[in-house]
C-alpha cells in the first residue's frame, strides 16, 4: 500500500526531480552552516561574555587593591607628612632657640669685651694710680731724707739757724706724707663703700663758720678775705666732721689759687627741697676741659701754682664724701671770673624732717 506523503510536502509524480528537490539540500546544507556559525557565534558571545566578566572581576579587584594601597599609600604619606610638620616645628623651635641661644653668647661676648676693657683699663688706672702714688709719697720722703742727712752731717758745725731749718722743712714733709697717706686711705674707704657715715641733723651754716675760724690766720698770711652770706640756721642730715673735711679742702684750694687782696665767698641757701652751697674765689678759674675731670684722683688744675704742694687728691675726696651724703658736687666759671664748686644736700627743715 503506497505512503502518504507528509502535510505540506509536494509529491512529484514525474519521474525527474524538480528544482525544489535540488534545491533542498543546499538549503539544509546552508541553514546547518548558518546554524552552526550562529552557534559558533553564540558560544563566541557566550565566551567573550565570561571573559569580559572575567576580566572586569580582575579589574575590579585590581582597581580595589589599587585603592587600597592608594589609601595605604596616602596614609603613610600623611603620616610622613605629619612626622615632617613635627620635624619642621621642631626645627624652627631648635633654630629659634639656637638663636636666643647665641644672642645670649652674643651679649655675654659684647659683656665679656666690656668686661675685658674695663679691666684694662682698671688695670692702667692702677697702674697710673700706683705711678702717682709713688711719685706723691717719694717727694716728701726725698725731702725729709734729704734734710735729715744734711742734719746728720752738719749737726756738730751748722748754727741753730740752719738746724732748726732742716728740722722746720722735715717736720712739713712729714705732716704732708701724713697727710696725703690719710686722704689715700680715707679715698679708698669712701670708694670700697668701707666708710660709715655718722650722720646726725647739723647745721651746716655755723660747720661754714667752724672752718673759717680755724683757717683764720691762714686767710691773713695770704691777705685774702672770707665772705659768707648764709642765713642764720640751715639744718642738713650729715657727718660734721666729714663735711668740714669738704670745707676745708675746697677753702684750702681757693686760697692757694686766690691773689692777695681778693676775697673768697661762700654762699648757703635753700632751693626746695635740697640746699646749695657755692665757694667762689677770684682767682684763675678751670680749663674748660677740666670743669668734669677736676674731682678724679691725682687731678689739678693747669691754672694752679705749680708749687702747691698738693696731690690731687682733695676734690675726689670731696666728691665720694658729697656722694655719700646723698648729694652732687661740680665745678664751673662764673661769668664774673674765679672759679665756683657748687654742692648740692638734701635740705631738712629745723625740726629735722625733710
């Protein structure tokens, strides 16, 4: 019995094949191929699918340790940033103090040079000062050695006239060795701060008078007069018997630079709260370059008498015991001729309270 054909297949009943018979083989031969590509095609997507999440994995994780040491990275950097800042901080602080640091040693450098200068100069001054101070006592030593030598060998043949000479000229060296070695030592204490002051409330203007009564005589030989214009009390907080040293020494001074015939006066009043004290005399005055240095130890004016006698020493004196009281002492030209030592006290009124 003869099969039927399938549904949707045409039957040829010739005995040639048709063109659709010769056709399907290559159709089925193509579709296989194409399905075959397509599958190819598709298992190819499939593939470069997976290798691209894959590959996008790797990347991802690639990218996550990247970030990680990315941050591990900038935490150390910051970390060393931070260390550098400290290190920074600390440096500028090691420089700002290195530089206190040396300009300390800077002005211990400048006080040391200062330092040095000063002994230098000390050192000079005392060279100078022992210099002076041997020159001053070998004079009246030289002199009373001197005499004393020629009494020795003239004492059988010289007449009383001639002995009482030398003995006279001794016996002045000596009072003034004695007294150039009493100032020295009393300089020395005023400038160690060794000397106590006995201060007690004083009128100063009849110490003035005390003073001029003793150089009485000494202001007749020389014909010279004493002029003091002072109020009758005028009370002052001091040492009277080292003030009147002051008055003497600068009374002495005046009178050897004072020409017979002139006067020397002494002027005390009260300005607020200090009182002031001037001697004036008429003769010669000070260089104007000596107005400061005259009160410095072994000073004496260029205007003096060549031959007075005297060491220098009276004016520093003057100045360390003025000093101590409290007070100034300075040396000036009046415009009407001599020279003036003014001195300044602090004043206290007649019951002693300044």
């Amino acid at each position: 019995m003869p099969r039927s054909p399938a549904p949707g297949v045409v039957v040829l009943t010739s005995g040639k094949p048709s063109q659709y018979e010769c056709a399907y083989p290559i159709m089925t031969t193509m579709i296989d191929r194409w399905q075959r590509r397509a599958g190819r095609e598709r298992r190819a997507r499939e593939l470069a699918k997976e290798l691209l999440e894959k590959k996008s994995r790797e990347l991802l994780r690639a990218n996550e340790r990247l970030e990680r040491r990315v941050e591990e990275r900038t935490t150390e950097l910051a970390t060393i940033n931070d260390r550098l800042r400290e290190e920074i901080t600390t440096r500028r602080a090691t420089e700002s103090q290195l530089e206190s640091v040396l300009g300390v040693v800077a002005g211990y450098n400048e006080e040391l040079e200062d330092k040095s200068i000063e002994a230098h100069r000390a050192n000079a001054a005392k060279s100078e000062f022992l210099a002076n101070v041997s020159h001053e006592l070998r004079t009246p030593l030289h002199s009373i050695l001197s005499f004393s030598t020629f009494g020795v060998k003239e004492h059988q043949h010289a007449d009383r006239e001639s002995l009482a000479h030398y003995f006279e000229q001794i016996s002045t060296n000596g009072q003034n060795l004695l007294e150039l070695i009493t100032d020295l030592l009393d300089l020395s204490r005023l400038e160690s701060g060794n000397m106590e002051f006995r201060l007690d409330d004083t009128d100063l203007a009849f110490q003035v008078k005390v003073v001029g009564s003793e150089m009485e005589s000494l202001f007749q030989q020389a014909q010279v007069e004493l002029k003091c214009f002072m109020p009758m009390e005028m009370v002052v907080r001091l040492d009277d018997q080292r003030m009147c040293q002051v008055l003497r020494n600068i009374l002495s001074n005046a009178l050897r630079v004072s020409p017979a015939g002139g006067a020397i006066v002494v002027r005390l009043e009260a300005r607020g709260d200090e009182i002031e004290l001037r001697i004036e005399d008429q003769g010669p005055g000070f260089h104007p370059d000596e107005v400061d240095s005259v009160f410095e130890k072994f000073t004496q004016s260029r205007h003096s008498p060549s031959t007075h006698g005297t060491a220098g020493l009276g004016l520093a004196l003057c100045r360390e015991i003025v000093s101590g009281h409290g007070g100034t002492i300075g040396a000036e030209n009046p415009e009407s001729g001599g020279a003036c030592i003014r001195i300044t006290l602090p004043h206290l009124n007649p019951r002693g309270s300044r």
